[in-house]
C-alpha cells in the first residue's frame, strides 16, 4: 500500500513539472523565439523590374521620335503653302500685265505663219502680202505684228526658194540673186540673198 501511494505521489509531481502547450503540435524550440521568415529580394533584383523599365524607355523615346518627324513635316507643309502664296501673286501679275491681242493681230499671224511655211516668202513680201489691197488687207499694225512674232528663218527661207528658181527654172547664181533682192520679185535682204547663193550647192 504504502509503495502504491508513494507511486501515485510521484506521477503526480511528473505532471506538475511537465510544461502545458495550448495548441498541438506545438514545439518547445519556438517557446521564446519567432519561426524563421524568408528574406525577400529587393525590388530592383526581380527580372520582371527590368522588363517594364526597358517597356517604358521604348515607349518615350517612340514619342520622342514620332514627335520630331511631325514637326519636320510641318515645317515643310508650311514652308510649302508659303511658297505657293508668294508664287501666286507673280502669276497673277504676269497674267494682267500681258496685252490683250486684238484678233486681226491673231489672224495676221496665223496668215503670214501659212506663207512663211509653204511659200517660203521673205519678211517684206509677206508684210506688203498681208497689207496689199489685193491680198489680206489687214491693217499696216496687224501685218508688222505679224511679221514681227512670225516663226520663221528668213535666211532659210531664201535659200529654199533659191532652189525652187534653180530647180523649176534653171535660173543662174546671179540671177537668182537678183531676183531674191529685186523690189519686183522675193524682197530679201542682200544678206539673206547672199546666204541663199552661198548655200545653194550643198
């Protein structure tokens, strides 16, 4: 009996002495202390950091670029516009200071241009053509603006008709001269002769 009872006394005195834990599972080693905690990598260390950083770089200097290119377009547009504008006015002017060309003058033209290319007439004998009673009749001022902006070579002129009197009527040099020059026949000048009979053979 008296074992038994010192038994009893004992156990007892264990479980006084035992440390009582709250929760189960519960571990002696973290009675005082803190578990340990993962140390977490500073920001700038993360690889995804990174990526939006060179995203954002991208991105400002695509503004950046795409905002020079619209200036410099601009600039040309505007520099553009402003050269029409000033050319305008000067075509403008142009335009309102060119005379107004009656139409005998026109049609003047248009005449002594038909006899230059087909008849090879020189400046005077289109001239007395155009103004002769018999002819064109067109007033003194109409036929000298015509024979003024006529088209024509009259040196050529003479030289194609000089072949035309040795051809058809086997005229000599000088004769043809003479009749290049005469008041009565072609009205040349004596230069625009003399360059017919110089060139008459080549």
């Amino acid at each position: 009996m008296d074992n038994n009872n010192q038994n009893q006394n004992n156990n007892q005195y264990s479980a006084q002495q035992q440390p009582q834990y709250q929760n189960p599972g519960y571990s002696p080693q973290y009675q005082n202390n803190y578990p340990p905690q993962k140390v977490k990598k500073p920001i700038y260390k993360k690889w995804w950091f990174w990526v939006i950083i060179v995203i954002v770089l991208l991105a400002i200097i695509g503004s950046v670029s795409g905002g020079g290119s619209d200036t410099e377009n601009s600039t040309d547009t505007t520099i553009t516009t402003t050269d029409t504008l000033t050319t305008q006015p000067q075509s403008t002017t142009e335009e309102e200071t060119e005379p107004d060309i009656p139409a005998e003058y026109k049609s003047a033209l248009i005449k002594a241009q038909t006899y230059s290319d087909t008849m090879h007439m020189s400046k005077q004998g289109i001239y007395d053509q155009l103004t002769s009673e018999y002819g064109e009749q067109f007033s003194d001022e109409a036929a000298q603006y015509a024979v003024d902006n006529v088209d024509a070579d009259w040196k050529e002129n003479a030289l194609k008709k000089a072949k035309t009197y040795q051809d058809s009527m086997a005229m000599s040099p000088e004769a043809i001269r003479d009749q290049l020059t005469s008041e009565y026949g072609e009205k040349f000048t004596q230069e625009e002769a003399d360059y017919a009979i110089d060139n008459l053979n080549k």
